[in-house]
C-alpha cells in the first residue's frame, strides 16, 4: 500500500514529462491506478482473512505518528472504488480533452496525485495520516476545481471548495487529537472502533468536531452549496471527485467510526440530523435544475445525505444497506457524469431546454445512462435497487420498536427517495428524450473510446443480478457494527418495504408528470435562503471587520506592537502563576558582594539608556549594561558565558555604530508624559514578572536537574572537559544545528534585504576600485588629491636623498615591498588614524591566533567554535574600522554567503561521519594516534562541528560588515557625503606643505 502510494506521486511528478505525447498520456497515467486496482483485486482472500494485510512505517515515535496501513472490507470496497473509477476516468480524459487544452500535464499531474491522496486515505489505520491525505485531497481538489483558472466562476468555486473543506479539515484535526490523547484514545482507527474511549464530555467534543470534517467533505447542510459551484470543473473531475472519490471520503469516515460511536447522542444529532436534512434539500433542488450537470451534482448532494444517515445509524443491516448505497453511487453516479461530458463535448450544451432526440443520435449512450439512472432512482433488478431495498428493510425494522427517531428517519428516507425517483427521471427525459419543437444535431462523432469509460461504470449496475455474490463481500465490513445481520435481496417479500417501494415509485412518477407545476411552485416559494449568497456576504462582513481591527492595531507603530504583544504574554503568565499560587521558597538577593556593585551599575546604564535622546548615547550605555551582564557571569564563574557575552556585546555595538551612521543623531520627538510612564510601568511590570517566574521556576524544582549528569556525560559520551562546548556540539547538537541553521537564512534573507548589487556577490578590493561604479566618485575626485600628496611625497623624499648623497651617505634602497594594510590607501588622510593603523597591525594576527586557540581548546576549555569565530570577527571589524571597505575585501576575499553555507556544510558532514564508523547522526567519535615527537593526539568528531560553527559565524561578521558597513560606505560615495570637495582642498594644502 505504501508503494502503491509512492507510485501515484511518482507519476504525478513524471506526468508533465508523459503529457508530452499528447492527449494519450491520460493512457498511461491511468496505469497508476489501475495498478492499484490489480494489486487490491490478488489481494482479495487474505483481506477476508483473520489477518488483514497491513504495513506500518513509523515516523515520529515519541507522537504515535507512523504512517500505518490496513486493508480490511471496508478499505478494499473503498480502494477499488477510488483507483477503478479514477483509471477509467483517466482513459475518458484521453478523447474528451482537446489537442491544445489548457495545462493538460499540470491536470494530468494533479488528477494522479489527487487519485494516491484518497487512495492513502481509505486505506491508513492512523488518524494522523488520514488528516495528511484528507487535505492532500482538498489542495488538489482546489488545483482540479480551479483548472479553468482564467474563468471567474472557476477560481470562485475552488475557493469556495477550499474554505469550507479546509475549515471541516482543521474542526477534525482538533477532534483527531483529543482522541488520541485522552484517556482511552489513541491514534490507531481500528483501536478507536474496538474500544471507544469512556463517553466524557471530551469525547463528545472529540466526536462533534470529527462530523464536521465529514460533513464539510461530504457536502452536508448547511455547507452543501459548495458543491454544485465545482460544477465549473471539466467534467471528468466531477464525475471522479464528486461522485467516486472525494465526496465519499466523509461518508468513508463515518461508516469507519459509526460502530464504535453510533450511540452516542451528539453522532445521532449531527449524523441522522444533518444525513436527512441534505437529502430532502438536495433532491427539492435537483427538480428545478435545467443545466443537467448541476441537476446531478444536486441530486448527488440529496444521496451523499441518505448514505450517511444510513452507514450513520448504527445498525448492522443498515451498515450493509449503506454499503451497498456507496459501491452503486460510485458506479452510477459517475457514469452519469461522463456521459453528461460525452453530450456536452458532442453538442456543446448541457440545457435539458434544448436537448432533443439525442436517444435516436447517441443510442449507447442513452442505453448506459438509462440503466445508470434506473439504478440511481431504484429500479430493479439494478444495483441500486439492492441497497434501496435493503435500507426500507432495515429502517423498517427499527422503526417496528417504535422510536421516533425511526419512524421520522423512515419517513425522510421515503420522501428523499420520492425526490431521487423524480428528478432521475427529469434527468433522462431532459437528456434523451424527444421533445416538440426542438432538434438537436451533435457537432462531433462518438468515438468508441470516449463512449467506453461510462458503458463500463453503467454495466456495474448489473451486480444487482448476483445478490449473494455482493452480500457475501460487503457483509464481512460489517461485523463490527451491532444488531442482527442484513441480507441484499431482489426479493424481500410481500411487506410494507414491497409497499413502500411501489409508493416512491407512484409518487415519483406523479412528481415528474407534474414537472413543470412543481417548478412554478419551487419559483414562487424560496423555503431556504441562497447558502451560497450567505456564505459570501459572511466573508464580506469578516472581511470588513478584519479591515477595520487591522486598522485600529496595525497602526504602523513599532512600540505599540511591541507593548501589546509583552504585556499580553506577561498578563498570561502572571494569571497562570496567580492561579496556581507557588511557594516562592527562600530568596537570595546575591551570593557575593562584588555582584551588587555591578548590578546598580548594569541597572543605572539601562535606565539612562532608556532616557537618552541621543542615539550613539544610547547604544553606549547599552554596552554598559551588556558588559555589566558579563561581568556577572565572570562573579558567577562562568568562563564561556562571560566569554561569549563580551564578544557578542562587542559585535553587536560595532553593528549599532555601523547603522547609526544613516540615521539621524537625536530620536524623534520624545512621545507625551503618560506615554513615557505607560512605558515605563510596563517594562518593570514586564522585568518584574520574569524575575517572579525565575524566581518560582528555581524553588519549585523537585527532582534532580537533568544538568547534574552533564559533566560526567561530556566526558564519557562527548571525550571533553568543558561542559558548555560539548553540551552545544553533542549533547544538544541537534538544536545547535538548527540555531545555527537559522542564523544563516536570517543573515542572508536581511543582507538581501538591506543591499544586493549582485547574485554573485561583489568583493569590494583595491584592485577592482576604479571598475568599481560606485568608486568612479571617489576616483575621479578624491583620489586626485591623494595621488598630488603622494606625487609631492616622492619629489620630497627624492631631493632628501640627494643632499644625503651629496655628504656621502648612501641610502639602501627599499624594494617593492606590500603595503599591509593595502586598503587605507583609498582613504582620505583626514580620514585615517595612525594610531588605530599601528594598533590593527600589532593585534590583528594575535586576535586571529587567539580565535584559532578558543576554537581548538574549547572542547576542554572556555572556548568553542561560536567563541573563536566571534574573535575573527572582531579582528575583520578592526581591520575594516583602520582602513575602510576595501579593506575588507583585501583581508578576507569571499563572498559572505558561500563562508556561511560552508560552515553549515562542515557542520553536516560533521553530523554524518559517526555513521561511517558505527555511530548515530551527531554522535562524538574520538579519533586516537601518535605523531612523532609530539605524542599521543586525541581528536573528537565535534571538532568538525566546531569548526563549522566557526566558519558560519566568521561569514555571519563578514555579512554584517558587507551590507552595514561596505555597502553604506559605498552608498555615502555615490550620494557625495564623503565631503570631497573639502577634501581634495585639505589634500592639496598638505601636499604643498611637504618638505625636506
């Protein structure tokens, strides 16, 4: 079953590649299925077997998800239905569609999809997976229903479709997983059917919410509207996804689950409630239908209605009735649609007003769609007829105990199959009948292959001559279900059944001699309002009241979202600790005395950060704080924490400084007085309720905390010291993986957003400046003045040289030596620091040193790799705060992207190399050997990891410093800011200045 499934996405992945030969790729595409049916057809003696064949493939353990698979009667019923059907469609499409359709492999690739979704869904046995197919099913019945996509109607019906299925799909998913989580539940149907959990109010909510997913699929009031707009679908797709397919998958769940839950009250209410209420509103609207297509998909509304009143109800002999009802709709119901489309395709009209003669033009088609019909409506001795029957049979006999409820859902039954009995025969009357004073002459021939699909589907409708042979296979999906055992026959006896049959079918046939009175009478009486005009003016008005809260709370105000989203989580978790009431325990207010020095300072800074107007002001006083904050893990004797906490305050200021330089040097206006104090009062409302919950969270430990083992795990399992670093690179790699996973997709997705000049990614290099069109500004004037001053420099240095030669000293001369920080030379001299020059050249490969020690120590030391490539990162800031962004290009030239992705590629592999030593994905290995001389070497796997942590966050800086700093400088040059015109002035004064 799984591989069936595979098999399906597998052709709608290859099918735009098929759909290439043409039309006749539905051809092969429909092996897809029909391997389905094949393979659920030999599959037939172990599936009435004790053991029915079942697969399970288990995914997420810890949550019961697998995707698990059973095929018992019921889901071989089911899965022949879905796969049979949609192969013979598929070979319908083939003729039906023409040469240059629109988007057939897209149509081809879907259908096939759609066809594996519902197959996976009648044949899973875990509710999860049966969530996962059921809205596949309603995704591509949105991509079928909205083929036509340049047609109004079209993209309205498939919205329409998809709301309403979608929201039945999320009310089921709650109900799914109250099921499987409450006491008794489970994930498993069969589990959930042999033993229902206890009937608490819980599972009556559980229940209630399942209905409404079936009732949204199966197009029951007052959501049934939805289905006759999907009419605006090609026709194949009404004929597999409305008759065989999509529409069944709610009846499907209820006849999965009626044997287990068919007592309780809320299945009664909403199941015969809702079963019987369609079919009575679905067959009153089919009589006045005149477009034929809309005239079944209404009277497939009135049937999906009596299916689940019927499968619904509880009782063994209506389970089989029901069955009956199901396996009969499928077949004639969408052999009723494709010969709709065959007329359609032939005449190019669907109106019953101007169909005529079309019985003496098509005469097989008008032979399968009158047995077609007469199954529908219950003639014998059809299909049709045995699943009619067997239901007054049964309703009969529950209605003899004398329940209202019975008699009112015998009653229903008889009018819904009054209705059924005349608008079927509206249907083929208005199809093929011959009617005064209008002749319709088909446009195209019949081509067998179009024709043979709906002949096939019609001649299924015979199964009604061999009683015994259809009993005994749907009979055993029924053991399950209580009450005394059913029988199909074509012969019940004289009986009130006899008598009630004989009823639907007088009075059906009165309703269609008075056809034309009763669609007068239906014009002049609206009993119900437009569904369909209700639900849109419901989106109208949700629409309108979304607008008008968006524009009360978006409003465009950074602090305003900020303030409602902290005060809504601190009020809910003030609440949640108001009720609960925890003991507080004995509070330390600090542990050594130097912490409190540093806590006023750290304090003090926040606060006049926070008063600050000007904005350099601000983010220094941050800084205070931030550093304050790492002095206090240094008293608490945290190495690392202190560690990584300075490097990051000392990047992050760098980065606020970097920004800073686009931004105004004041804050806006300071806002009102009572807004000060609101904000001031929610943030120590804010900082006070996470010091409570911090506080609550320490004393109301009870049990060992699971850190206690973690040094002695680093070592044993991890082969380090440092507690930290191992926990980041085994212990919790996974969620370091993922941290770190996410650090690269925010750092590219905001330098996207910030500057892209290229896809490649441009390195700014002194050897590229004057290619640079960004740099034509700063060749072209600033650079002027610095090849005057160097000119002048030369001449200076030139006439020194000869008065020295002239005493008699020689001077050695220099060769062509690299200037070390190659690009201060594109910086203007009032722009550079001698100081800052000297100092990045003393530092920097210290700096670089260091980081390469944090990184390799780090496993047994404070360190590790996120350490170490901050301190690179700090030596690429001081390298490009000394000589600007060319600079940078000179010190490190990549592109900050490819660094990135090649830290997290080292880090991946670092996670799959245990697996080619016996380990599991993450896990440590320890590599030991000697080397000469230095001795015994001891290497961990996580070192990798490290060193691929190291990487991203050298590329992280690297970005930072690209898009914040290289491309402002740059953007500041084309804009004029760099003053030039002063500065060419300032240059040449200094070159005239120069002597001796």
């Amino acid at each position: 079953m799984i591989v069936l499934v595979c098999l399906h996405a597998l052709a709608a992945l290859v099918a735009p590649a098929i759909m290439r030969l043409g039309r006749r790729g539905f051809l092969l595409l429909a092996l897809a299925p029909a391997s389905a049916t094949v393979w659920t057809l030999a599959q037939t003696s172990q599936v009435f077997s004790s053991a029915p064949p079942t697969e399970v493939v288990t995914w997420i353990a810890s949550l019961n998800l697998m995707f698990s698979f059973r095929l018992d009667p019921l889901a071989y019923l089911m899965a022949l239905l879905v796969s049979g059907v949609g192969a013979l469609v598929l070979v319908y499409c083939s003729p039906y569609f023409a040469r240059h359709a629109q988007a057939l492999p897209r149509f081809g690739a879907v259908f096939v999809a759609f066809a594996g979704a519902m197959f996976g869904l009648v044949t899973t046995d875990n509710t999860l997976a049966l969530y996962v197919f059921w809205e596949a099913t309603t995704v591509f019945s949105f991509l079928l229903i909205g083929h036509h996509f340049d047609r109004q109607t079209s993209r309205r019906a498939a919205h329409q479709a998809i709301i309403i299925t979608t929201l039945g799909g999320l009310a089921m998913l709650g109900g799914i997983i109250i099921l499987g989580t409450m006491p008794g539940g489970s994930y498993s149907i069969s589990a959930l059917v042999a033993s229902p959990p206890p009937a608490t109010g819980l599972l009556i909510a559980a229940i209630a919410l399942v209905l409404c997913g079936a009732a949204s699929k199966s197009a029951l009031v007052p959501t049934h509207f939805w289905l006759p707009a999907a009419m605006a679908a090609p026709t194949p797709v009404s004929a597999y996804l409305h008759a065989a397919a999509m529409v069944k998958a709610g009846v499907y769940l209820v006849a999965r689950l009626a044997p287990g839950f068919a007592q309780l009250g809320v299945w009664q209410a909403m199941v015969l409630g809702l079963g019987l209420a369609t079919m009575l509103v679905g067959g009153y609207r089919a009589l006045r239908q005149h477009d034929i297509k809309l005239l079944l998909a209404f009277g497939t509304i009135s049937q999906l209605g009596m299916m689940i009143a019927i499968v619904g109800h509880g009782s063994r002999a209506l389970m089989l009735a029901g069955l009956a009802m199901i396996l009969a709709h499928a077949l004639f119901k969408s052999a009723l649609f494709l010969i709709v489309g065959v007329i359609d395709w032939s005449v190019g009209t669907r109106d019953l007003r101007e169909l005529s003669g079309l019985a003496r033009r098509m005469p097989v088609m008008a032979v399968a769609a009158g047995v077609a019909s007469a199954s529908m409506i219950g003639l014998p001795p059809l299909l049709g007829f045995l699943g009619k029957e067997a239901a007054l049979e049964g309703l009969v006999a529950e209605a003899g105990a004398g329940h209202v409820r019975d008699i009112v859902v015998l009653a229903a039954f008889v009018v819904g199959s009054i209705l059924t009995f005349a608008y079927g025969l509206r249907f083929f009357w208005g199809a093929f009948a011959s009617k005064p004073g209008v002749e319709t002459e088909p446009g195209h021939a019949l081509s067998p292959l179009i024709q043979t699909s709906p002949v096939l589907l019609a001649a299924g409708a015979g199964l009604g001559l061999a009683p015994g042979i259809v009993d005994g296979y749907l009979a055993p999906a029924t053991v399950a279900a209580p009450g005394e055992e059913g029988h199909l026959t074509l012969w019940g006896g004289i009986g009130l059944p006899l008598g009630l049959t004989l009823l639907i079918i007088t009075l059906g046939s009165v309703m269609f001699w008075q056809r034309v009175r009763i669609e007068a009478f239906q014009q002049r009486l609206a009993v119900l309002p437009d569904p369909e005009e209700t639900f849109r003016r419901s989106e109208q008005l949700l629409e309108d009241v979304a607008a008008a809260v968006t524009a009360r709370t978006q409003r465009g105000s950074l602090p305003f979202y900020l303030a409602t989203v902290i005060g809504t989580v601190m009020a809910a978790v003030l609440i949640a600790i108001l009720v609960r009431t925890p003991q507080l325990g004995q509070v330390r207010l600090f542990d050594r005395p130097e912490q409190v020095p540093v806590a006023i300072v750290t304090i003090i800074a926040a606060v006049l950060a926070a008063r600050s107007r000007r904005r350099l002001k601000a983010v220094l006083l941050l800084g205070v704080s931030g550093y304050g904050v790492a002095l206090m893990y240094a008293l608490h004797g945290a190495p690392d924490l202190t560690l990584t906490q300075v490097l990051v305050e000392t990047v992050t200021l760098v980065v606020f400084i970097l920004v800073l330089r686009r931004l105004p040097a004041y804050f806006s206006n300071r806002p009102l007085r009572t807004s000060r104090y609101f904000r001031g009062t929610l943030a120590t409302f804010a900082g006070g309720v996470v010091a409570l919950l911090g506080i609550i969270a320490v004393a109301g430990r009870t049990d060992v905390p699971v850190s206690a083992n973690f040094p002695a795990e680093a070592l044993n399992f991890g082969y380090g010291h440092n507690v930290v670093n191992v926990t980041l690179v085994d212990i919790r790699a996974w969620d370091t993986f993922g941290e770190i996973s996410v650090v690269l997709v925010a750092a590219t997705g905001v330098a996207s957003l910030l500057f892209l000049r290229s896809r490649t990614g441009i390195v700014d290099r002194g050897r590229n400046r004057r290619s640079d069109t960004t740099a034509a500004v700063w060749d072209s004037r600033t650079l002027q003045a610095a090849t005057v001053l160097h000119e002048a420099t030369r001449a200076a240095a030139k006439k020194r040289a000869d008065e020295l030669a002239e005493r008699g000293i020689a001077l050695r001369q220099p060769g062509r030596g690299r200037t070390w920080l190659a690009g201060s030379i594109t910086l203007a001299p009032r722009r550079r620091s001698v100081i800052f020059d000297v100092g990045s050249r003393l530092i920097f490969h210290t700096m670089v040193l260091l980081s390469l020690y944090l990184l390799f120590a780090g496993h047994n030391a404070p360190g590790g790799g996120f350490a170490g490539g901050l301190m690179a990162g700090t030596a690429l800031i001081v390298r490009y705060l000394a000589a600007g962004r060319y600079e940078l290009g000179e010190t490190l030239p990549l592109n900050a992207g490819h660094v990135l992705g090649t830290g997290l590629a080292l880090a991946a592999f670092a996670g799959l190399l245990p697996l080619f030593f016996g380990g599991t994905i993450l896990q440590t290995t320890v590599f030991d050997f000697t080397v000469p001389i230095y001795g015994d070497i001891h290497i961990a796997s996580a070192l990798l990891f490290d060193i691929g942590v190291y990487v991203l966050v050298v590329g992280l800086v690297l970005d930072i410093l690209r898009s914040l700093g290289a491309e402002i400088d740059r953007h500041a040059e084309i804009e004029g800011e760099d003053d030039s015109d002063a500065l060419i002035t300032d240059d040449a004064a200094r070159a005239d200045e120069v002597s001796p």
